[in-house]
C-alpha cells in the first residue's frame, strides 16, 4: 500500500509539474473556489472512514471477548515487583517475582529483565490473566503475548494469551508507578505440559503458603 501510494503521489506531481508549468501552460486558470469538488473530497474521505469504522469496532469488542482459559494466571502489582497466584484446584499458592540484581546474573539472562522466580505456563493453553494491583495502579505487560492491561486497586482486570511456542518471554510494567518503575520486570516462561506439570509439583511445596495469601477464590471471580 506504502508503495502503491507513494507511486500514485510521485505520478500525480510528475503530471502537474509537466502539465501545468508555465511553458506548456502560458495561461493559468484564475478558479480558486469550487462549491461542489471542495464538498466531494470532504465528505468521500469521511465515508471511506465511517466504512472502515464498522470492521474496526468490531474487532475491537472481539478483543473484550475471552476465550474459555484452561488455566488462570493471578497477577498482582505492588511497589515494585509482581506476584503470580496459581489458583486451585491446579494450583493453590502464589509467589513474589523480583528483579535480579545485575550481581546475580548467571550468563545468558537479561540485565534488568530476569526475576528471581518466574510465573510458568504450559504451551498452547489458554491462559486468562486476572490482573489488580495492592498498592498504585502499575500496568502489566508482555508485547509478544499482547497483553497490555492496568492494574489497579481494588479491581480485577482480565487479559489473556495463547502462547504457541515455547520459550522464555520478557515484560515490563508500563505505567509510571514510583521510583523503581523500572525495575519490575516481566518473565513469563512457556514450556511443555510436562514441565509444567513438574514446576508446579515443585512450586506447590516450595511457594505453599509462603505469603499467607490464599489465592483459591480468584478463579471465580467474574468481572
Ligand atoms: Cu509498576
């Protein structure tokens, strides 16, 4: 389309600059206003436009619409890290996600986007993203699941991702929440359902009520 565009605009100056210039064109017409072009090439754009807004709303309450998850991702914002609850009956405990300190990077991990205990979830799965925040408002995001959605007090706002392949993913919070906005960073690794089902053996015994915060009721929650 740029292309196209470009060629259209380019053959359009090519045709006025030879046409009308003042050799071929000694005697230039003196018309400055014409009532009925003026009024076609205002309102034609404008329905172009109205036709392209009916897809466009569309699509955009299509987003609104979650698909039925096969697991849900609790994910609550505080100054400055995350936590993941993995609600039952699958799961049953959450966990703090901080940032690693540049210290503590073991070769291979990303400065100032690896975390100390990263959320998992399994490839392929519907994953619903119930997202609130326990202290400012902070935003939750991962550009490659797109995902983007504020996370406020004292609501729960709902997201969601079908990751289809595997591999370790990276967000940030993306709304200015206090000093150390920077430094509370996203790490979402997506594995096969076997190594899923294994770190969740594990995390269930190693995060089992480790924050006293039962996160067994989220799942029902409805928005
Ligand atoms: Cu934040």
């Amino acid at each position: 389309m740029t292309v196209g565009i470009s060629i259209l605009v380019l053959a359009l100056l090519g045709y006025v600059i030879f046409r009308f210039n003042e050799r071929s064109n000694p005697t230039p017409s003196r018309v400055t206003h014409n009532g009925p072009l003026e009024i076609a090439w205002t309102v034609i754009p404008a329905l172009i436009l109205v036709v392209i807004a009916v897809p466009s709303f569309r699509l955009l309450s299509d987003q609104l619409i979650i698909p039925a998850p096969d697991m849900t991702l609790k994910v609550t914002a505080s100054q400055w890290h995350w936590n993941y609850g993995y609600p039952k009956p699958e799961g049953g405990f959450s966990f703090d996600s901080l940032i690693k300190e540049d210290k503590d990077l073991k070769p291979g991990e990303i400065r100032l986007l690896t975390v100390d205990n990263a959320a998992y979830v399994p490839v392929g799965k519907v994953v619903e993203v119930d997202v609130t925040s326990q202290d400012v408002i902070h935003s939750f995001s991962i550009p490659s699941m797109g995902v983007k959605i504020d996370a406020i007090p004292g609501r729960l706002n709902k997201a969601w991702f079908k990751a289809e392949q595997e591999g370790v993913f990276h967000g940030q919070c993306s709304n200015i929440c206090g000093i150390d906005h920077a430094f509370m960073p996203i790490e979402i690794h997506v594995v096969s359902e076997g190594a899923y089902q294994a770190w969740l053996a594990g995390a269930k015994k190693q995060f089992a009520h480790a924050d006293g915060v039962d996160v067994a009721e989220t799942s029902q929650l409805k928005p």
